[in-house]
C-alpha cells in the first residue's frame, strides 16, 4: 500500500507510472540490469530501456558501465533536490509565460464581446420534457413576476401533480398572471388545475378570444418563452423559442395588458356558464 502511495506520488510530480514502478523497484536492490527490471516490473525490455534512459535524464537514476550495464538509484534525497530545482524553475517561468500571455489576449477577448450574436440570447428546444425543464428553471431564477397567456395543447401532463415550482415562486413573493384562452376551459382537468394555482396566489382571466398561434410566457421583463404547435409531422409536436431580449419583452408586456384588460375574470367566466 505504501509502495502504491509513493508510486502516485510519483506520477503526481510528472514521472509515468511506468517510470515510477522501476524507480521504486530500483531503490530495493544497490543495482540492477535492464532485463531483471523488466523481469521484476513486467515491462517489456525495449520499453524498459526507454524508462530507465528518462531515469537518468531526470536524475532519478545512474548507469554503471561493465561488460552488462547496470542501473543503481540516485538517493532520493538528492535526486528531489535537483527535480525540486527543476519544477521551480518551470514554475517560475510558465508563471511569466501566463502573465505575457495574459496581457496578449485580454485585447482579443475584449474585441468579441463587441459582436452580437443572436444565438447569445436566443435558443431553441424541441423536446417536450426538455421544454418543461427550461420552463420550470425560469420560474425558479424569476423574482418579480411571471405572466403567461396560455393555450392548448400543453406541454405538462395536467392529469397528474404538474408546475410544482409555481407553487414555491408564489411563496417567494413571485407574482403570477394568467390568461386561458376560453376555447380550452371544456377541458375539466384544465378546470381543476386552473381553481388550484389560484388558489394558491396565481392572478387568472379568461380570454373570450385569444387569436396568438402560440403560448407565450414572460419572466421579470427579461425573458420570453414562446412554445409553438408544429404543424409539420415531426417527433416533436411543440417549439419552445427562449429570447432573452430587454425591448422584445417590454413590447410584448404591453401586448399581454392588452389582453388582460378586455379578458373576464373566473369568476365572471363561471357566472355566465351558469346562466
């Protein structure tokens, strides 16, 4: 166990374990020859030359010349020493190295911050738990408020427990408003989902006409999420398109208080169902 330690050790200050386990072989026995360390490490001869070679290079080991070459094992003490010298001044001069480099690119850094791309603040999903997962962890980082106009077909499974990171917005103090559009409310599990979110804290109106093709969502005048019905057969059947874009958002805001104001409430909604 010991002998593994040192041997990653070893690799950790830039030796390859297999110079590592000759190195460590070396050091039980005053000398040895090329083809007993391979015997002993299992390491093929021609590579074992070439590991003891690097040994030697590093100081780590030394050659003793007679009729069949050994190799004997520098005293650690000392070959750390000279390997210690070697990793400072390496240090010292990447250190330098890094700094140059530093001030080299900063400038070029600096200069594509100056190209817009529209890929930086638009993406695109297809997937539908891909698309909920986006959703919910908008909800989650949304701090003032949430406003949605909705519509089917949905993307959650209304049918079992769903948006459950509403419901902990809602606590933090997120203020939500929603309008469905009026066309969807046959939908009892629809009916059912809508009573439970109000209830928790959601503002809700009901659009008697809501002629947008999409689902649109805003969180905190920053970030639109529109998901879209594709008409064109696909292994999607919705698109959600996330724009995080400051002016689109405020238009768009305006646009949804439109709609609010001329939408009924639910409980306007109930009423004239019952008559």
């Amino acid at each position: 166990m010991k002998e593994e330690y040192s041997i990653s050790n070893l690799i950790k200050i830039g030796l390859k374990e297999s110079e590592a386990k000759i190195y460590i072989n070396l050091l039980k026995k005053k000398n040895f020859t090329a083809s007993e360390i391979s015997k002993l490490t299992g390491i093929s001869r021609p590579k074992t030359y070439e590991y003891l070679h690097r040994l030697v290079e590093k100081g780590l080991c030394t050659e003793i010349l007679g009729s069949v070459k050994k190799y004997a094992p520098t005293n650690p003490e000392t070959a750390f020493s000279g390997l210690r010298q070697k990793l400072k001044f390496e240090f010292e001069n990447n250190n330098i190295l890094l700094s140059s480099l530093s001030e080299a690119l900063i400038p070029l850094y600096h200069s594509q911050k100056e190209m817009i791309d529209p890929l930086d603040y638009i993406q695109v999903i297809r997937e539908k738990n891909s698309i909920i997962k986006k959703f919910e962890s908008l909800e989650e980082i949304a701090t003032m408020e949430v406003l949605a106009l909705v519509k089917g077909p949905l993307a959650m499974d209304i049918t079992k427990p769903h948006n459950l990171v509403e419901f902990n917005s809602l606590d933090q103090g997120v203020y939500y408003r929603t309008i469905y559009d009026i066309k969807d409310l046959r939908d009892v599990n629809l009916m059912n989902s809508i009573e439970l979110f109000k209830n928790a804290g959601e503002d809700v109106k009901i659009a008697e006409e809501l002629p947008i093709p999409f689902k649109m969502y805003l969180f905190d005048e920053r970030i639109v999420m529109f998901i879209l019905e594709d008409k064109i057969p696909s292994g999607s059947k919705l698109t959600a398109l996330i724009v995080e874009h400051l002016d689109l958002v405020m238009g768009l805001k305006a646009i949804f208080n439109i709609y609010w104001q001329s939408s009924i409430t639910l409980e306007e909604f109930k009423k004239g169902k019952n008559q």
